[in-house]
C-alpha cells in the first residue's frame, strides 16, 4: 500500500510517500480501506516530536479516516466487507473499570491511533473490531472524516462534560480550528448565545456565518473586556478553550462569577500562571477533556447526516501531498478542515 511513513521527527519533509506492506487483520482485528483521512494540529505535535506521546520509527500518522472494511480477522461476528466505517482515535482495552462502565474515553490502558500505533495517513489502517463507528448512509467520507473528531470532541466539551443550556452566552476560541467551527454550530444547536475569537476580521466573519453572535479579534482586542461588554458587564457563563497560554488567562478573565472552561488543548501554550485568587472567588471551575466515546461520534455522524451540523473543509489533498497540508496548518491561514484522499 502507499502511506506517508515517518522515519524521524521534522518538519514537514520528514514525511515520505513510500509503498510498503498492506497490514494483516489479527483475531479480532479489522483492515479499513481508508477514502479520507483528517490533519489535526496533534499529527504536527507527533511529526515533531513534542506530543508528550513516545513512538517508534518507522510510523504513520492520522488519527481519524473514514472508508469501509477491506478485511475481517478471525473472531470478528458484527462487521463485513464493504461496511463503512471510521475508526475511533481512542483505543480503549475494552476490559477495564471505566471500559465496562461506559467510560472508554478514560481506559485505563489506552492508546491513540496515529500516535501509539499506526495511523491513517495510508491507503489501509488495521484496528480492533470494537474500535469501529458504522457511517450513516447519507454522509461522504470527506464530510464523515471532517466532522468526527471535531463534532465528537466539542459535543464532548460542552454538551457531556459542560452541560451546556439554552440561553447561556458561551465562548468558543479559535473560531477557524475544526473544534472551534464545530463548537459554534453544536452550541447554536443547543439554543446558546455565541461569542468567537479568531485572528482576523476575514476569519470572524466565517465564524458569523456559521452561527456565532459576536466576533472577538483577540490581536486587537482583550477577550475579557469585549466578553463583559457583549454580555452586559457579566462575562461568559461556560468557554470552549483550546489554545491555552495567554489566550486561557484572557479566557479566566471572560468568565461570569461560577463561570466555567472545558479545555481540550493548549498548542499555545502548555505551562500557564493564572491569578488563583481571580479563579476561586469568581466560584470558576474548570474541566478537561478531549477524548470522546464511539457513542457521540456516533451521534454526531447522525446530525452531520441530517444536516444539522455541516463540517467546514477548507482543502482536500492527495495522500502523497501530506506535507503541503501540514505547511498549511502550521501556517494558520485556514478556516475548517485538510482531508487527505489517498
């Protein structure tokens, strides 16, 4: 099969189209033939060598992949050649405490496709059989890829974990991030008033037509002050945040008394000081998350389907262009998705 193979950490040439061997289904084990694959800012983390996560040489990246089963493994009853499916990026034992307990997004003995085993950027990817999404029949594979881990990790964020209510103001940062344009549109769904920040005036824009209410330019405006004035000088009452550093102190600053942030991220920033005193007096509480369950991929896949969330892609590339996307991604000069077609 043809696959971008990693040999050693880089930029984006370290990368290399290569042809190697198609991978074997196992007992219990499913070969996908991958139409789409995603680009997530966490591919460019591991290409770089600074996720925090230990691989070995050589490797494949991706994370998500939508296309249909080439190939089942001895054992595997539920699924057959020519189903389609996406692959879960949490791979959860199945076995544990909190698997059992319909708590997979926190196994125990986790790992993550595209980073603790090969990925998706290939023509194949093997996975167990209970690592499988079934596709609904009316969505692409371009469109299922493009809206699985963004839709299932801000659905995650603030409807499972922040319980967000119709009639509440909600902050979403970084508005042209696949998380952030689908945290727009799962929070104008669930009847929320929404408040973006993005970079430009040209990204805010896209942000409104999407759903949100109120555009904050966070190089030319403080978050905080322009959240308090939009709200009537009380702040936000729950923030999706993604980018940490700066941008999560200014998003404290947001936040109304007994406000509260889902954070999922913090490529801008890892290591942040914030004032404590600021954070309990103002009763703010904070979560963290980021790995959802087959169950809201699922249900998320069935809302794209019905047209009531629509992923954004900005581009499509060839399997073998993989590292123009990174390029493009690290640019910042994108609003939505990259999908790779191999």
């Amino acid at each position: 099969m043809k696959a971008i193979v990693l040999h050693k950490n880089g930029g984006p040439q370290a990368m290399k189209y290569e042809t190697i061997r198609t991978p074997e289904p196992g007992p219990g084990e499913v070969l996908i033939r991958v139409y789409a694959a995603g680009v997530n800012h966490v591919d460019i983390d591991i290409r770089n060598g600074i996720s925090g996560m230990a691989g070995n040489f050589p490797h494949i990246l991706g994370v998500d992949a939508a296309g249909e089963v080439a190939k089942v493994g001895d054992g595997v009853r539920q699924w057959k050649k020519g189903d389609r499916v996406a692959p879960h990026f949490i791979l959860s034992c199945g076995v544990c405490q909190n698997c059992i307990s319909g708590k997979e997004n926190i196994c125990l003995s986790f790992g993550i496709l595209g980073a603790t085993q090969w990925g998706t950027y290939a023509e194949y990817v093997k996975v167990g059989a209970h690592h499988l999404v079934a596709l609904p029949d009316k969505l692409d594979y371009d469109q299922a890829v493009s809206a699985y881990v963004p839709f299932a990790t801000a659905w995650e964020a603030l409807i499972e974990v922040g319980k967000l209510q119709a009639g509440e103001n909600v902050l979403i940062n970084a508005a042209s991030s696949g998380v952030g344009s689908a945290g727009i549109q799962i929070a104008k769904l669930a009847g929320a008033r929404v408040l973006t920040t993005s970079s430009s005036a040209q990204k805010l824009a896209r942000a409104k037509k999407l759903g949100a209410d109120v555009g904050i330019n966070y190089r030319t405006q403080k978050i905080g002050a322009q959240a308090r004035k939009m709200t009537g000088g009380l702040g936000v009452d729950i923030a999706l945040e993604m980018v940490g550093g700066e941008t999560l102190k200014q998003t404290i600053d947001a936040l109304a008394p007994g406000g509260r942030i889902v954070t999922v991220g913090a490529h801008g920033g890892e290591q942040v000081d914030f004032d404590m005193i600021e954070f309990f007096r103002k009763h703010i509480s904070m979560h963290g998350c980021g790995r959802s369950t087959r169950a809201m991929a699922s249900h998320v896949l069935q809302l794209t389907a019905e047209k009531k969330l629509k992923p954004v892609i900005h581009k499509r590339f060839a399997l073998k262009d993989a590292p123009e996307a990174h390029k493009l991604m690290e640019s910042r000069k994108f609003f939505g998705r990259m999908v790779l077609n191999p």
